[in-house]
C-alpha cells in the first residue's frame, strides 16, 4: 500500500511517528509531507526511518515539501489565498504519489493535500483513503484542520470521549499516540 503521512515542527511529527511504529512494512513505500517552513521534521523523520531500516530491510520512504496554507497568526483573508495555492501545489505530487491512504494528525499542511487527494477520486484517478487522527492535546474541541476533514475523511480518529460525543461520525479508541 502506498501511504502518505504528514509531519510538522514539534507533536504533530511526534505523534505521527509513533503511529506508523506500530505499522507493518505492508505500508510502503512511506511519502511525508510537511510544510516547505519546517525545519525539523526532516531530521525526526529520517532518524525514525533509520531505525526502521534496521527491523525492515526493505523500508522506502520520500520526503515533500509544500507551501504551508497558513502560517500562525495569518488573517483568515489572505489564508484563503494561501491555502488555494498550496492546493494547486499539491494537486501534481498527489497526482505523482497516488496513495492508497493518507494518515495525518492535524497540520495545516495536510488539507490541501487530502483536498487534492479527494479530487483525483471524483475524477475517477485513483481513490485514497483518508484516516484522520486528532491530535492528543485537543481535549474538547477539534483542532481547525480537524473541523474540516471532519466532513471528508473516512476515518475519523479521536483520542478523548468528550470529542466522540460531540462528534458522533468519529471514532474514539483511547489514547493512541
């Protein structure tokens, strides 16, 4: 199967790492997205890979970057912008990657991507599915990129009961991550 995932400065990367350990080398090639302004998920995710490297020989990953469709502090107005541009980025590594799934925990960086994942299965292109995992820290409230892949992803993963209750399409298993 081939997977994307996404990974951005701090938890989120974090968090996404610790879900694809629990994952079989089934899962590759690996594809990690982040946004083009982060600067460490690069060297969280190569490290995790090494270590990968060891337990399955024949572990394959790459590594993208694309614009951020909003940056912290960013006016609503011109993020509009921002992420419509990010989303035409995105639509041709999409395109190239044609993943089976896309995993991601809650950065910016990963609606553009699931946007343009969406339509390449309305086109009839190829059909991923979307497994989204809110982050740990969003006790009793989603996360903005939460609110919005609410609506379009396939699984929809929460970590807190509160969530599951105001939420009722997703699904709560415990803390995960």
């Amino acid at each position: 199967l081939t997977a994307v995932y996404f990974a951005f400065t701090g938890g989120h990367t974090t968090e996404i790492l610790r879900l694809l350990s629990c994952l079989s080398e089934s899962y590759s090639p690996r594809h990690y997205i982040f946004a083009d302004s982060d600067k460490m998920s690069e060297a969280k995710i190569r490290s995790f890979e090494q270590k990968r490297s060891e337990t399955f020989s024949n572990s394959q990953f790459t590594l993208d970057r694309i614009p951020r469709s909003r940056e912290v502090r960013q006016s609503w107005t011109s993020s509009v912008v921002t992420t419509l541009y990010s989303i035409l980025y995105s639509l041709p590594l999409t395109y190239k990657l044609k993943p089976d799934l896309i995993l991601c925990n809650g950065p910016g960086t990963c609606v553009p991507v699931c946007i343009s994942a969406l339509l390449l299965g309305l086109l009839g292109i190829k059909r991923a599915i979307i497994v989204y995992v809110e982050s740990i820290c969003r006790v009793e409230t989603l996360s903005l990129s939460g609110k919005i892949l609410y609506h379009f992803s396939d699984y929809f993963i929460v970590q807190w009961p509160d969530l599951k209750e105001k939420y009722p399409k997703s699904v709560y298993l415990g803390r995960i991550v």
